[in-house]
C-alpha cells in the first residue's frame, strides 16, 4: 500500500511539475510577442520619422517632376469581356 501511495504521490508531483512548465512556455511566448511586436513599432515609427526628417531636409526643386500618362480610354463600355467588344 506504502508503495502505491509513493507512486500516487510522484504521478501528482510530476502532473504539477509538468503544469508549472506550460504556464512558463506560455509566459516566454507571450513575452516574446510583446518583444517582437514593440520592436516592430520602434522600427516601424523610427523608419517614418527619418522619412519625415528626410522629406522635411530635401528642397521641392530638388526632387523629380513626374508627369502623368494619361490612361488609355475606350469609347466602347463593355460589360462581358474585353473580346466581347467591338473597338
């Protein structure tokens, strides 16, 4: 019976044992996702801040002009397909 008792105690020992350590992982994998996502924040913010910085530094003549292509327009609406219209 004595030796039946040891074991009972050993098995609940471990099953909490094995409780503690999953409530460890779950905290270190938490803690990561707090880590990584601050991270991606800082970089992301530090990023636009010396876009901004940049942006703010670079006169208006010295950045290219672009000139837009205008779109190419149909006179014909279609509404199937394109090889449903006669152009």
């Amino acid at each position: 019976m004595r030796l039946l008792a040891n074991q009972t105690a050993v098995a609940i020992l471990n099953a909490e044992q094995a409780e503690r350590l999953r409530a460890l992982y779950e905290a270190n994998i938490d803690r990561s996702e707090h880590e990584r996502r601050e991270l991606a924040n800082s970089i992301h913010d530090e990023i636009l801040r010396n876009l901004a910085i940049l942006n703010n530094s670079v006169p208006d003549e010295a950045l290219p002009t672009t000139t837009k292509t205008p779109m190419p327009t149909s006179t014909t609406a279609c509404v199937v397909s394109p090889a449903d219209c006669a152009l």
